[in-house]
C-alpha cells in the first residue's frame, strides 16, 4: 500500500476541500533565536498548498515540526480533527504526515528498493525477504512512473533521479499530507514534468500537499492556495487565481527596511581604483561557471543568490578551498591559493556560514578563539605563545565588538549566537585582512548583534578593507552593499548599483524571470 | 560553647575549602588525585610493604616507561586520533640500539639512531593517515603487526643483550639519589607539557583537535600537524623502548607488548578527551602513577596477571565514561 493506490483512510472519503491539517500560533525558538513566531496554516484536502519565503523564513522549521524533528515552543497543530503532537519522525509517519526533504538522506551503499523501504522493509520472523522488497518497489516505480531501476545502488545514480527516488521513498507509505520541500531544486525540466504528474495523482486521489519551492513559474502552475511567510511569522493566504509573481515577491521581500544599517564612513572608491579582489571567469564544473567580479578597497559588494546558485563555492575557491578554473587576480595578480593558508597570508579572511563546524572551537575558550587564525603574531622566539599579548588582544577584540561575555576564559560554546557569531569575526579582525568575505554574517543572530555587526563592517569598509559578502538576507544586502552581484542557476545574472535598486529586481534576477 | 571568633573561623575555613575545592586546577584534577589518594591507602593497608621508599622508587621506575610514551599518546588523543603502535615502536627501538651496540656504534649514535627509527616510524603512521585519509585506528593496528613483526628481523626472533655500560646505567644507576630513568621522566613532563601548552604547534594541536574544520579555515595545515604528533608519538615511544631496553639489560622481540593500552588508559584516566581538543600532560602523568600504583599494589598482593587485565580494563571503561558524562552535562 503507497500514498497512491491506498484505500483511503475513512476521513478521506469526505470531499475535497475538506480541512485536514491546521496549525495554530506555532512558535519556535533555539535558545535566544525565534525561528518561528505565531505561525498560522490551513491545508485541505485534494489541493497544493505551497509555502513561499526567502530563505530563513522559517519554512523549513514548520516542516521540521510536523516531520516530529522539532517539537514546537508553543502552539498546536491539528491533524484530522485530532490534536497532533508526533514525538518523532517514525510517528509522524504514522500520523499520515509524509515528508520529502530537500538534503538528501538517503544510503549510498544500499539498492533504490532498500532506500525506498528503509525501516518498513517487507520481512517475515525480522528477515527480510528481498523478493518481496524488490517487487514492491518495482510497483511503486512504475506507478509513479519513475525511470529508475529498484536494484540499482543509490551510489551509481545521478542527484536527479536520486531526488526521484527520494520523492518514491515519501510515497512509500499511506499518506494524507505529503510535504514536497523544494523537490525540483536538482530536477531537470523532463523529471519535474514526471513529479508535476505525480502531483497532480495526488491530489486527485484527495491527498493534500504542502509544496515549498522558489521557482515561482512552477508554484504559479501547481498552486492551489499559496500562504507567504517572512521572518518566520505568516504574512497572508491567498488562492492562486487571485495573485500574481509580482505580487506574491513584494509580499515576500516587503519588509520596512528601517535605518539598522548605518550610514557609510568615509566616500566610495572611484570606479578607476584598482581592484584589491577581482575574478575572471571563474568556473568549478558542477558548482558555479563564468564568475566574474571585482572588489575595490573599501567597497561592499553584496552576492546575492538562492540557495543551490553556487554562491558559497564561489566564496571557497576564493579561499583556497577549492580549485577553480579561471582567474584570480590579487592586485591586478594572478594569484592560486592551494590551501586557506596561503589565501589567510595574502590578507584574506574568510567567515563562514557555520560558525559551529567551520568557525569556532566551541568547548575552547573566548581568547582561544579570538587568537586562533593570528597565532603568528602573538609568539616570540621558539614559537612560544605570549600569554600576557595574547589576553590583551583578546580582551581588546571583546571591548571593540562588544561581546557579552563573562570572562575572556569562559567557553565559546556557552554564548549566544550573535555573540559567537562577533567572536568568528574577531578572529579574522586579528589578522587585519584587506579582503574580508563574509558568508551570511547575521544568520541566526539577534537584532542587536545584527546591527553591531553591520555597524563593523561599516567600520572596516572605511578603513579600506575590501568586503565580499553573500547573504540570503535582501534587505541587508541593499542595506550595506555599494553594488550587487546577484546569481542564477550558478552563474552570475546581473552585477547591480545598489542606489536605488530594489529587492523586487533583484528578486527576478535571483529567480531567473527577469525578461 | 562557642564564641563569635569560633564561628568567624569556621565560615573563613569553609570560605577557603570553598574557594580550594572551586579553584580550575583542582575541579580538574581532584578526581583523580583523590583515586590516587584511595588506592594508596587501600593498598598500604593490605600490603605494609608498599608504603616504604624503596617501593616508591620502585612504582616510580615503572611508571616511567608508561609515562613516556603516554606522554606522546596524548599528542595524538588530543588530536582526536589513537595509535595502537607504540608498544611495537617500544620494541623495534630496543632492538635499533642492540644491533647498533653489536655493530660498534658508541653511546650517542646508538641513542640518535634509536630516536630516528622511533620518529621514522611515527611519522609513517601520520603520513599514510593524513595523507591517505585513513583512520589513524586502522593505521596503526596495521603498523602495529608490521613494526611487530620488524622486531626479530635481524636475530630470527632471539632476545638480543646489551652490553654498553651507558645505556644500561639509564635503568640502573641514580644522579643526587634519584634513578636517572625517573630524571628523564621528570625532564620530558617539563619539555612535553611546555611544547602543548606554551607553544604555537601545541596550540595548533588543541584547535586541530578541537575543530578540525575550524582549524583548515583559520589556517592551520592540519596534515601536518598529525604527522608531526605522529612523529612525536614515535619518538616518545623509542625513548619508552630505550628506558625499558636498559632496565631489562636486554632487547626483547615481545616487550611493549600490551603498552599501548597502559599509555591510552594513563591519557584517558588524565582527563583527556578521545574525541580531542582537551587533556593535558599534567593529567597524563597522574593517569600514568594510577596505573603504575594498580599493577604495584596487585603485584605486591600477587595478584594473577588475569586478573590484572581485568581490573585495569574496568578501570579504563569507568574512566571514558566519567569521561562522556562530564561532558554530556555541560552541553
């Protein structure tokens, strides 16, 4: 029995447009961050219902709680009429709540059949009887017509039809809410025909779907109802007919932008100042092509793409991290970083998007951190740390950023966000870079730290640093930067004046409909 | 009847054990000062003889060939790693300096030799792990089997004697009353313990250990980092060889067998973390007496050596886990 050919549940006979799944004031919060705040959904019955908002929005975390990954800080959710709390993803499944994520979680090593029946596998006595696996998964395939073979390892198969097969494994057991996030993200034009097919079954055999993507011609084409979300609290509902793309981008970017970005400190370059940064046609095969861009001493230039547009491969290979093809000029140098260490010794500094995996030694100390890319600087003869050096320039890194911190001995795993998000950027102030490239620098961070950070990036910029920064965030990106580089599909779409742009362009850029 | 100085003198007493019991040093180590603490009285109690000096000197000398490699073992588990060679290493270099001896090379060459084949075979340990992206545990269990067996190379697996006056003082004779073999330990604990915590590279190490993502983003050549503490660690080890070599006034093809475990299990009792980033040398050497006092104080009550195993594995699985709890409860 799959999504599709299942008898129905009893509440399934109602007809459609029936209600069957309502979220009520979901809030969530990590730690101090609010992913969520009084989130509102109704979905019915036989119809797409997609969600739409940038990234960050809080899509991801609504479906993390019905997935039963998240439980929810407040608020109730209610699942054909009954109340429904899943206390795990096994349980949510049971429920009839069916998720198909975006990260791929599938098994490398095992077939496309045991992938799809992973922890519900056909067996007698706890053997599992292959036979019987095989010939299930074969039935599901064809029946969602999916041009995949069931023995196949999942190792040996493109991202696509890997995505497909995930798509199977979502299906694979009776469902009555189906959850598709970003399904096409790595689908080529002739498999998402097959998903919008798969779809369109769905819903004819009275199933609701939740449907999250950022292509918005797809969401105008599968759409029955579409709910916008932005900074993790609901914006509006409305039906498909009633919209348009214009409409629907405005209501997700339009946010006040207020004045938390300061004012710039000191003139831009002229447009004649050499280039400290600059790439020429910069390709990685599979992560990003034809990269061109170019960063004057004390210009902000802001990159702006969706997720999967290649932006943060850029960023490494700037780095060192990876090995593009192409040209990287340091400058008016061509220069080849064979490792972050090189590029951090030619003045680069690089904070990442993770500051947990990437950034931070978390069970070590504020100093520790603050000293650990300027280790150099802070040693005498025989390589012996300077102890008294090394507190004054931690303590000092805490005094100029203000981080809240008890002591400069107190663990960096202990703080908030915004406050290990300023340690990351301590770090690299340490070795007082000439470029600067910041990857999301406010994500999950707190208004205040937001500001203060933008307040140092100001401050950096007018004292001549080049800075390179990629955020999801459209408002702090026209906020701070002096041009705009926007990517689409892992190449660059358009190179903008940020005066006077606004975040609907930049938007169709980004989304690739800009005629 | 108490006056109000009797009180005033309690409340500044319980102020001082306070702040004592809160200082970082002693949250650190108390635990296991404390262990110490017990197991010497437990067995001065059952055994009278192991109170006197004489026994003290002796624990002393065998903590040190434990010491010494597990100084360079807690290189590699602050790294996050593990390597299972050492007690082989132990062994190769005790059979370095015996056919050095026998081929007339003096004192000093005989050492420098036995140090090189120690570090030769430590960094060939880091380098196919970080070259070859290997996990250090399958690394070294190989490595373990192929030093190991390197051993009875040149004397078909016969023991070979050492004659050199020299070397065989190292185990034997004192400098102002203290065994040199305990000097050498001392004089390592100070050069290992400033190396990891004074140093650029010991830094390196605790961040590399701490994040190894973290660490290639903030510059540090990690590869290179694990090949140098692999190397360190076969360098500890060939001085563990040479300490033991001369104490048993021979090269034997099976010693150190077994030695990697004492030298993990002193690191961990240390308070080293297996999943790296944290430990000390400091730790290290109290870890390393606790085992030296249990193999002693079991000897001492003829304890079979099975049963010794038995006991020293239990102790090892209560440390790592006292380990994981610590650290489940400050997350």
């Amino acid at each position: 029995m799959t999504a599709i050919s299942q008898t129905p549940h009893a509440a399934a006979l109602k007809p459609e447009g029936d209600v069957v799944l309502e979220i009520h004031d979901i809030a969530k919060s990590f730690g101090p961050v609010a992913a969520l705040k009084r989130m509102n959904l109704t979905v019915r019955r036989g119809r797409v219902h997609t969600l739409l908002g940038e990234n960050g929005a809080g899509k991801s975390t609504l479906m993390k709680i019905l997935a039963g990954v998240f439980t929810p800080t407040s608020g109730s959710i209610v699942l054909n009429g009954k109340p429904y709390t899943p206390r795990n993803p096994r349980d949510a499944r049971a429920h009839g709540i069916s998720i198909v994520f975006q990260e791929l979680s599938l098994s490398r090593n095992l077939s496309v059949a045991e992938n799809i029946f992973a922890s519900h596998e056909p067996s007698r006595f706890g053997f599992i009887r292959d036979r019987a696996l095989n010939e299930a998964a074969e039935r599901l395939i064809r029946e969602l017509g999916l041009p995949v073979d069931v023995r196949a390892k999942v190792g040996d198969l493109s991202i696509a039809q890997r995505q497909l097969v995930e798509i199977a494994k979502g299906l694979s057991l009776p469902a009555d809410v189906v959850i598709l996030d970003e399904p096409t993200s790595s689908l080529s034009d002739s498999e998402a025909e097959i998903l919008f097919s798969i779809i369109e079954r769905l819903k004819s055999h009275g199933k609701a779907v939740i449907y999250i993507s950022h292509r918005m011609e797809e969401i105008m084409r599968l759409s029955d109802d579409i709910t916008v979300m932005r900074d993790g609290e609901y914006v509006t509902t409305t039906e498909k007919s009633e919209t348009s793309i214009d409409r629907l981008i405005t209501l997700m970017v339009g946010r006040a932008m207020n004045d938390i970005y300061p004012p710039r400190e000191a003139p831009r370059p002229s447009p004649e100042t050499q280039p400290v940064l600059a790439t020429k046609k910069l390709s990685f095969a599979g992560k990003f092509r034809d990269v061109s861009i170019d960063v004057r001493p004390g210009e902000v230039v802001g990159l702006f793409g969706l997720v999967g547009s290649g932006r943060s491969d850029v960023m490494k290979a700037l780095f060192g991290m990876l090995a593009p093809q192409g040209e990287i000029l340091l400058d008016g140098k061509p220069v080849a970083f064979r490792s972050a260490t090189q590029a951090i010794r030619s003045g680069i500094a690089f904070v990442t998007e993770n500051r947990k995996e990437e950034g931070l030694v978390l069970l070590h100390s504020v100093e520790r951190n603050i000293n650990m890319a300027g280790l150099g600087q802070l040693s005498g003869p025989f390589g012996l740390m300077q102890a008294s050096a090394e507190r004054e320039a931690a303590r000092a890194e805490v005094k100029r950023l203000a981080i809240k911190t008890a002591s400069i001995d107190t663990s960096t795993g202990s703080l908030s966000g915004g406050n290990q998000q300023k340690i990351v950027l301590a770090k690299w102030l340490q070795i007082k870079p000439r470029v600067l490239i910041l990857d999301e620098p406010t994500r999950g961070v707190d208004v205040g730290a937001k500001f203060e950070i933008y307040r140092i990036i100001r401050e950096l910029a007018a004292t001549g640093t080049a800075i390179l920064m990629v955020s999801s965030e459209l408002p702090e990106v026209l906020g701070l930067s002096d041009r705009v580089v926007v990517m689409h599909d892992k190449s660059v779409a358009a190179v903008l004046e940020a005066d006077g742009l606004t975040p609907e362009t930049v938007m169709t850029y980004a989304a690739g409909i800009h005629a | 009847m108490s006056s109000v100085r009797d009180i005033q003198k309690k409340a500044a007493d319980t102020e001082v054990r306070r702040s004592f019991l809160a200082s970082p040093t002693v949250r650190q180590y108390g635990g296991i000062i404390i262990s110490l603490a017990v197991l010497c009285v437990v067995f001065s109690v059952m055994s009278p003889r192991f109170l006197a000096f004489n026994n003290f000197m002796n624990i002393m000398q065998q903590v040190a060939v434990i010491a010494v490699a597990a100084y360079g073992m807690t290189y590699v588990i602050l790294l996050g790693d593990i390597d299972l060679s050492i007690g082989s290493i132990i062994a190769v270099s005790g059979m370095v300096a015996a056919q050095a001896f026998a081929m007339g090379f003096g004192f000093f060459p005989a050492v420098a030799l036995t140090l090189a084949a120690g570090a030769l075979m430590g960094a060939l340990n880091g380098a196919l792990s970080a070259k070859l992206m290997l996990p250090s545990f399958i690394v070294t269990v190989a490595t373990m089997g192929i030093y190991r067996g390197m051993v009875s190379l040149p004397t078909n697996g016969a023991p070979a004697m050492i004659e050199n006056d020299t070397w065989l003082a190292i185990g034997g004779e004192s400098f102002l009353g203290i065994p040199i073999i305990i000097w050498i330990m001392a004089v390592l604990f100070v050069v290992n313990h400033i190396i990891l915590s004074k140093t650029i590279f010991g830094r390196q190490v605790y961040l590399t250990g701490g994040n190894r993502e973290a660490a290639i983003y903030s510059g540090i050549r990690v590869d290179r980092i694990k090949i140098i503490v692999f190397t360190i660690s076969g360098m500890m080890a060939a001085i563990s060889g040479m300490l033991l070599s001369s104490r048993l006034s021979s090269a034997q093809t099976n010693a150190g067998t077994g030695y990697e475990l004492d030298a993990i299990a002193a690191v961990v009792l240390g308070g080293t973390s297996l999943a790296g980033g944290v430990g000390t040398i400091i730790g290290t050497i109290l870890g390393a007496l606790i085992i030296g006092v249990i193999n002693n104080g079991m000897n001492m009550l003829s304890v079979p050596y099975f049963y010794q195993l038995i006991v020293k594995g239990a102790v090892i699985l209560i440390a790592v886990w006292l380990d994981v709890r610590s650290k489940s409860a400050r997350a």
